[in-house]
C-alpha cells in the first residue's frame, strides 16, 4: 500500500489506472487487490491481467499504457486547482467508504482533506423543495453541525445547498460530493458556495478534474454520500427521487436512514413519509438523529463537545460581555414586528401581498423594514420576491 504522501510517480501510476477507458470500479478494486499497487498492475502482462478477470480490450490498454498522458495532464490540472488526491490505500480515505460494495479507488479532493476522516451524516433532498424543505434542511443541518457532526451533500440546487449552508451558518463542517470534477461547478449559481467550502469544508469527486456534470453521473456519486456517511437525513423529496436513490444505497451499506415527514397532499413528502412507512426513523430535531447513531460515535460528540464549552468559557471577560446581546425582536421598529408577525416559516410570501397584509405602510417602509429583518437573520427572501421567516 502507498505510503501517505505519495510520489509524483505513485500518483500518476494511481491516476493512470483511474483512467483507463472500460475498466470499472468493481474491476480496479480486485487488480488492486491481486496485484496490490497500481505499479504492479502496469507491469503484469495482458495474460496476467486477463487470467485476473480483465477482458481483452481492457487488458490491452493497461499493457499499452496508454492513459498516462492523460494521468500527466490530470496531474497539472489538480495543481491549477489546489486539489489532491486520496487513493484506496491513503490513511485518509474513509474507512466507512472502504467498506461498500464498490468503493471508488481515489476521491479527487479540495479543501479540508480532514473531513474525510470525521463523523458525518448525510442531509439530502429534493432541488425544488417548498419554503418549509429549504428551512428544515437549513435548520436541521446547522443544528447536527453544532452537535459535532460533518454534514454531507452534494451542492445541488435545492436541499443540497441549504444543508452546505446551515452548516457553515453554524461554523460547522460540510463536504460536498459531486457528480464532476472538483473544479468544475455545478449549478453555476454555487459558484460562490463551492468557493466557499473549498476553505472552510470539503469538496470531493471520483470523476476526473473537468469531467461534465452528466445525468448519469449522480447515482453513481450517490453511494459516496451514503458511503462516508453514519447516516442519510431525506428531507424532501418525490417517491422516486434521487434522495430516494441515496436513501436506498443507505440501506444496502448498513446505515441508519432518517427522513423527516411532511404534509401528505405534498408529492415532494411521499419519498420520506414512505421511508417512514418502511422503517426509517422519523425526525423532528437535531437530537432524533443523534440519538440512533453507535455509542462510540455519540461519546466522540460528547467529547467534542465538552472541549467547545471549555473553549467558550476560556473566552476574556470582555468578549463574554460584547456576546451578551438583547432579543433582537424587542428592538424592532412597529412596521418591523407587524412585518414579522404576517409571515410564517413554511408558506413564502409575495411582497404584493404583504404591502396588502400589513396596511398603512409605504411600499419603502415596508421594504426597509424587509431589509431590517433579514439583516437580523429573521426572515429570508427566496426567489420571486417571496418572503419566509426564519426557523
């Protein structure tokens, strides 16, 4: 096995192998496991290699070295990037990852490859979740992130985002796994999220630097959420979703799923309430979760947790004192608190409709009162100038 920092060269034998058009994942774990480095590999003969279950096609490519131009330039590219990778045998790569059916043999990795190693539970859902998904999904997430917990997704639109933000809301951790490169973004509208968890998360891929975010790339980047994880949170989504999907392989690899239930005229509830149904366990807050995971790994939150207080309570007397703030609510002007008291947390609300909501008010007053409010974290605008409160 590879030593922890591996050489150049042990970094492009590994990265050649990854490359090799037609060999699987299932395939390069058992070469790996026959010929133990990828050097070996290389270096058998194409009778080696077939009699070790490659086919003929393959055999040949490998005999040929043929990807490792390809491995050269994927080389460059990581460094453009400030990405790293972390193959099969690297004491960083996840143990709990190592464990699935078919785990990948190296993540292409940017940002804090520590994460890697932490305790973590996915939150995952649907991309165009109702006001109440985004704000559970945000809630949730921030909560288990104080808890200690590393909170897993992967930075689509929707839930995905929401969980990566509650997370870093609550000066927590946050990996994202991607269906593409690690350098290369996707949805675009993430741009400044993905810069963001590449300082202070992490973000991760099997696909190659500047792969496409294709279709058919995320199921198969769905069994790494599960996979790293102790756990899969479904917060929404359709019967046969994507987070479904997850939840699924969650199942298989022997993780605890957890789904939080919602309004039963929604379809974007049926895929949790189903899992529900069918034995996943029903979340209502942060400790539901906690809760069901193994004694170890509630002791580790444990003692994390003591360490952070004890951190806190070493604070000097005069941070203690500027941490001491009144409610916010009780500062607030009259249009403010008539504002606050006319949203709710679940249903969005137009702007039309709360200058018709909250009579003898300019459209001005209102909108600055808008912007006081969100400026105190206690109401968001979503897309469409619709309002929620916060959770």
């Amino acid at each position: 096995m590879p030593s922890f920092v591996l050489s150049r060269e042990e970094e492009l034998y590994w990265l050649a192998l990854k490359l090799v058009p037609g060999l699987g994942t299932r395939t390069s774990g058992k070469l790996l496991d026959r010929f133990r480095t990828p050097q070996a590999i290389f270096r058998a003969s194409r009778t080696e290699l077939e009699a070790a279950g490659v086919n003929g096609a393959v055999a040949q490519s490998i005999a040929s070295g043929i990807t490792f131009e390809d491995a050269a330039a994927q080389h460059d590219k990581m460094a453009e990037a400030a990405a790293v990778v972390v193959t099969l045998g690297d004491p960083r790569y996840p143990q709990r990852l190592r464990e699935i059916f078919d785990p990948p043999i190296l993540l292409f990795a940017r940002g804090r490859v520590e994460l890697l190693e932490s305790l973590s539970v996915a939150v995952v859902g649907t991309r165009r979740p109702t006001p109440y998904g985004l704000a559970v999904a945000e809630r949730l997430s921030g909560d288990l992130a104080h808890a200690g917990l590393t909170i897993v997704s992967g930075m689509a639109r929707g839930v995905d985002t929401a969980a990566h933000k509650g997370a870093l809301a609550a000066g927590g951790d946050t990996v994202a796994v991607l269906g593409c490169g690690v350098d290369v973004v996707y949805p675009s509208e993430n741009r400044k999220l993905a810069a963001e968890l590449a300082v202070k998360g992490l973000i991760v891929s099997e696909f190659p630097m500047g792969a496409t975010a294709f279709p058919q790339n995320f199921p198969i980047r769905n069994r790494i959420i599960s996979g790293i994880s102790l756990g899969v949170l479904v917060v929404e989504g359709a019967q046969y979703s994507g987070s479904a999907i997850t939840a699924k392989l969650a199942m298989d690899q022997g993780r605890e799923v957890f789904a939080v239930p919602g309004n039963i005229t929604n379809k974007l509830a049926w895929g949790p309430n189903l899992l529900i149904k069918q034995g996943a366990r029903l979340v209502q807050d942060w400790n539901d979760v906690v809760s069901e995971l193994p004694a170890e790994s509630r002791r580790h939150l444990i003692d994390r947790g003591r360490q952070r207080i004890l951190a806190e309570e070493g604070a000097s007397a005069a941070g203690e004192s500027a941490s001491v703030m009144g409610d916010p609510v009780s500062e607030l002007g009259k249009v403010a608190r008539r504002l606050l008291a006319s949203l709710q947390v679940d249903i969005a609300v137009h702007l039309d409709d709360l200058l018709e909501k909250v009579e003898d008010t300019s459209p001005s007053e209102l909108i600055a009162a808008l912007f006081e409010l969100e400026m105190l974290g206690l109401v968001k605008q979503l897309p469409g100038k619709n309002f929620v409160k916060v959770w």
